[in-house]
C-alpha cells in the first residue's frame, strides 16, 4: 500500500497520522505557562494550574540549567543551554517541586489542580 493509501485509510478510520485520535486531534490546545530561568533563578518561583497544562522553562541566562523533579515526578531535562527550552505537560493533579540540578539552590514548585 502507497504512503498515500495509508495515510487515507488512517484517516477515514479516525486517526491522524501521528497516532492521535480526530477528536484528540480537533481539542483545544492546552493551557501553557512560562517560566524563566534568569538571574539563577526560576521566575515565577510558584505557581498553580490547571490539569492539562504545559509548562515551557526557558534559559535566559548565559549559563546552563538542568530542570530536574524531586523524587522524579517527571523527567529532566538535558542541560539547557541559552534560549534553549524544556516542557512538561502534567495530566495528574498534585504538587512538583523541582531544582536545577547543576545549581541546587534554583527551587520552583508546580501546583496542578
């Protein structure tokens, strides 16, 4: 069967190409929030969202920062090097905190409702 072929059967039978369903793929994109990393610091420090939100951390300083969960409630990210970004969608309620592992004095804390 061509390429073509498949991706039509895949499509009549509901699915996108990449495996989401089509209402999956026809929902509103998730809520997503911003945080900084800037001046050695995660900027906000806290802060609390909704189910289903991602959260994008952005490097803004000229060294690297590695965005790790305490007691790896989600995984790390590679060093982050400037301007480079890391995102964590969280589908669970709860609270994650989370340091910068190459500067464990960087703390954030993520609240999901």
């Amino acid at each position: 069967m061509s390429a073509w072929a498949s991706m039509g059967v895949a499509l009549l039978l509901g699915f996108a190409v990449n495996g989401a369903s089509a209402a999956e793929a026809n929902a509103p994109p998730a809520k997503v929030m911003q945080v900084d990393i800037r001046n050695f610091a995660f900027a906000p420090h806290s802060i609390t969202v909704p189910v289903g939100t991602r959260v994008n951390w952005t490097n803004k300083d000229d060294e690297p920062h590695r965005v790790t969960s305490t007691g790896n409630q989600f995984v790390a990210s590679q060093a982050l090097d400037t301007g480079d970004s890391y995102a964590v969608t969280f589908a669970k309620p709860g609270t994650y905190a989370y340091y910068c592992s190459i500067h464990p004095m960087m703390v954030g804390t993520i609240i999901v409702q």
